[in-house]
C-alpha cells in the first residue's frame, strides 16, 4: 500500500511538472478598447471557455498565441468589438425599403470611417476621428453650400505631428470629398489645440505653439549643422553648441508712389493741346450781305493744326462772299500742351518668419594629446585654432554683421562626472530573478520528486525486501540452548587440563551466537530487546 502511494505521488508531480512548468504564450487579441467594449469582449471568452489574461491597466486582452486568429473571427461573427471602425461595408447591409436620406447618410458614415482607418494607419496617430459635413446639393439654389470637415486626432505619447504630416491629412481629407478645398479641413488633437493652418492660409495667424515649433527647428538645424562640421575635427562629444533665432512672424505690406522729374519736350509724351487765336482792328472783314442761301452760308475749311505739328504764325485771312480784311495790331494767341507724368505704385508684403537675428553659443573641449611616455594629457587650443574654428561656425550659421549676428567660442576643459556605480545584491538582479522564476517549478518538482522517492517509495522496497523473522520465544530458546547446554564435542587425542576444556567449551558457544547474529540479525536484535525489558530476577 505506501508503496502504490508513493509511486502515485511521483506520477501526479511529473504531470503537474509537465503542465505547469509549460508557460503558455500570450498574443494580444484586442487593445486600446474601451470599457463596454473590453466587457462584452471578456464575457463572451468566458462563455466561449477560451482563457484569457489581461495586461497591466487592461489596455490589452491576451489570449493563447494558437488561438487568437480562431477567436477574432468568432468575436467578429458576433459583432464585437462594436467600437471598431466601419467602413464601406455599411453599405452592403442595405435594407428594403431605405430612403434617400437614409442612403445618404449611410455613405457618409461609410466614408468618415474609410478616413479614419487611413488616418490610423499613421505611425504618430493612435485613434482618430472625422466628421464630414456634406450639404444637399440642390439645383434651385443660386450659391451651393460647400463641404466642410473635421479630424480629431489622438497620438501616441510623446509623438507629435510636423507640417508635413498635417498637411498629408488636411489634403487626404480634402482629395476624398468632392468640392471640398483644404481650407475647410480642420485638424484638433485630444486637448483641442487647433493643429492645422487658418482657414486664410496667412501663416500670420500661426498659433503660438506652431511658431515655437518653427524656431524650434530652426535652432536645431543650425546646432545639428556646427556639430556636424566640427565634430570631425575635434572628436565627438567634445562640442557643445546651442543657437538662439529671433523670429519676426509680423505680417507688414507698404504701399509707395514714385514719380519721375520732368523731362525734355522731345522725350516726353503730349497728352492734350489746345491752341486758341483771335485778333481785331481796321480793315475788318465787311459782314456778309445778299439774299441768305446756299451761296452765301459755305461751310468752313477743314482744320489745318495736328497736335504734334508746329505752331503757325498768326495770320488771317477773311473770306466770306469774296471778302477779305486784315487783321489789326491787338491779335492774342493762347496755347496749352499738358504732357504726361510717369507714376510707379508699389505695394510690398513682408514675409512672415523672417530671421531678425542669430547668436551662436559654442563651447569646445581641450584638446587630448599622448606625450613621449605615453601618459595622455589635455591641452587648451591655440588661438590660430580658434579664429579657425569661429570662421567655421560663422559660415555654418551664415553670418551678418548688418543683421546683428553673434558667435562666441570657448575652449575649455570639460568636467567629467564620476559615476558611482551602485551594485545590486545577487539575489536582486533581474537577471536572476527571471532565471529563478523560470526554474522555480522544474526545482519545486524535481524536489517533491525525490523526497516521495526518499521518504516513501525507498522504505516501501526495503520493507518488501527483507525475510520474515522468527518469534522471538523460538529465537530466544535457541539462544539459551546454546548458552545453557553443552554440544557433543569429538574426543580429544590428549587429555587436556579442566582449564583448557571450560575454556574451549566457551569459544564454541561464543563463535555460535557471533554466527547466529551474522545470520539473523534481526532476531538477535529483538531478543535483546526482550531482555532489556523484562523485569530482573529477585
């Protein structure tokens, strides 16, 4: 019987060895779910008996690496996740007897989804969300309402989105939905920050923060440019540099007009002339006489004065019916020529992001050199190198002296912290500690293993090993037989003394119980027992 037990118990521990010290791989089945949704995603793995892990804070719902495509398409033939993001597949669930209204907004749902699974695919973008507005196009209207569009984004911790990438969703948007321009696209990420330009596109209207980004960058391209024509010379990790931009994001437009002096008669261009004539005195023509008619009223002469010709000389002369008179001494002449005046008109709109000024910070470490018995020591620059190395910087940032730029260099011995290295105890280190873990139920059976082997099924084998003893009455007469009688022992050749015979009577009966003993110790052992326990003799 212990031994069926023992053998019983090192069965039950091999299996529970096998099973447990097998760790099953986890793979996510579903993350980022909300609280409804991660809850009937959980009741239903429950029902389905399918064992699940959560992670730390629930983000994400572990299954067995082996049955996570199996669980999806079960999960999904039921509907869930419900949060998941359909797309244009609303469409194929049409039913009978849907209105146009219905149909529309259907669509609709259909294509904010499309948008919002492509605006997900992007790496910075943890969860997204788009809200088209799409007005009903009628054709008794005179001016259409135009589209309109809204993207809600969330990221990742500690991403961020350039210009770049937010003028891919603004234009993403914009290409998907007919007649919608990018100016009607408005991209917010989960704090309501507006990320997107103005509705304008002046670059005036910048928020704060995506100006600061801008000198942000700025700054760090011509930091990442100095190290990166000094560093070679110097080795890494011995420069130091940090640039300063003032920025001017003001938005300024001048209007001038500029005219030129006067010029000469024959250069300049005559816009208008007018020349005017009259004159009196004796010999005045006679006024016309006769019976009225087509003789006498003639039509005058055709006029003989261009505006560019030369002025004629006064002279006039009558003819009216053949008349004619002179003209007298009070003849006046007027003459007007108005030139034309040259006129420039220009209008300037300042740029916005215009660098005011730059200030170049650099500081250099002293330089190492290996004497002539191989010690290594650290000396300063000399001032040629230094002159040299400010040129290189100045070009780098392009300096301007009008602008008011500034580089200053400094050489000089960089402090080196001493890291003090705090050494974690043995049975702190993670390595260690995943390696006990990892062999904690292989151990903690082998263990169990040999203490059932030890205490339970060894002595069970022994046990079963060693021959029935006899009684103790039979063990202990025959004992006293051999103590108490004499055996019949050959005749001695020569008479031996009374001495010598007690003596070799004696070592007989002691080589007899020494055999008794090899034979059966056992016996012998509970015959003393006996002995100890009985009561002595009176």
């Amino acid at each position: 019987m212990r031994l069926a037990v023992g053998l019983g118990l090192l069965v039950i521990n091999g299996i529970l060895g096998i099973v447990l010290g097998r760790q099953a791989e986890w793979r996510v089945l579903y993350a980022n779910l909300g609280d409804k949704d991660g809850g009937a995603v959980v009741a239903q793995l429950s029902q389905m008996n399918v064992p699940y892990n959560l992670s730390e804070g629930g983000a994400a719902i572990l299954v067995s690496a082996d049955r996570v495509h199996d669980t999806r398409l079960r999960l999904a033939t039921l509907g869930l996740p419900k949060g998941s993001v359909a797309g244009f597949e609303m469409m194929e669930a049409n039913r009978f007897g849907m209105t146009q209204f219905q149909e529309r907004l259907t669509f609709q749902r259909g294509l904010e989804g499309e948008l919002t699974r492509s605006i997900q695919a992007l790496s910075s973008v943890q969860t997204a969300r788009v809200h088209l507005a799409l007005p009903n196009q009628n054709g008794f209207f005179r001016e259409q309402q135009k589209p309109s569009a809204s993207v809600l984004v969330s990221l990742h911790p500690g991403r961020t989105l350039d210009r770049s990438q937010l003028a891919g969703i603004v234009h993403l948007v914009a290409s998907s939905v007919p007649e919608l321009t990018p100016a009607a696209v408005s991209v917010l990420d989960d704090t309501g920050k507006l990320l997107s330009t103005p509705s304008d596109g002046s670059a005036a209207g910048a928020t704060d923060g995506q100006q600061l980004q801008y000198v942000q960058q700025l700054e760090q391209l011509y930091t990442k440019r100095i190290l990166d024509i000094l560093e070679p010379v110097l080795g890494r990790k011995n420069v130091k540099a940090q640039v300063t931009a003032e920025v001017d994001f003001s938005q300024t437009e001048s209007t001038s007009e500029s005219h030129r002096p006067n010029q000469t008669p024959d250069s300049s261009a005559v816009r208008s002339q007018q020349l005017v004539e009259s004159g009196s005195g004796v010999g005045a023509a006679t006024p016309p006489a006769g019976v009225p008619g087509a003789t006498s009223n003639q039509p005058p002469g055709a006029a003989t004065a261009p505006i560019n010709a030369a002025p004629q000389t006064l002279a006039a002369a009558g003819a009216g019916n053949g008349a004619a008179g002179a003209v007298g001494a009070g003849a006046k002449r007027e003459s007007i020529i108005n030139y034309e005046v040259d006129k420039t008109v220009r209008v300037v709109r300042g740029g916005t992001g215009l660098i005011k000024r730059i200030s170049a910070a650099v500081v250099l470490n002293h330089q190492s050199v290996t004497d002539d018995k191989g010690k290594t020591v650290t000396t300063a620059l000399s001032a040629e190198q230094i002159e040299k190395m400010t040129a290189l910087v100045r070009e780098t940032v392009g300096f301007n002296k009008d602008r008011g730029d500034s580089v200053n260099v400094l050489n000089t011995p960089f402090a080196t912290e001493k890291q003090t290295v705090v050494e974690l105890p043995l049975w702190r280190q993670p390595e260690l500690q995943d390696l006990a873990r990892s062999l904690a139920w292989p151990v903690g059976t082998l263990l169990f293993a040999s203490l059932v082997l030890l205490g339970v099924v060894r002595p069970a084998l022994r046990a079963l090993a060693k021959v029935p003893a006899p009684s103790v009455a039979s063990q202990g007469g025959q004992l006293n037989t051999l103590v108490a009688d004499e055996t019949d022992r050959p005749p001695l050749l020569a008479s031996p003394t009374a001495d010598a015979v007690a003596a070799s009577a004696g070592q007989l009966r002691l080589e007899d119980a020494r055999k008794l003993t090899r034979d059966n110790p056992a016996a012998v052992a509970n015959i003393v027992k006996g002995w100890m326990g009985s009561e002595a003799p009176a």
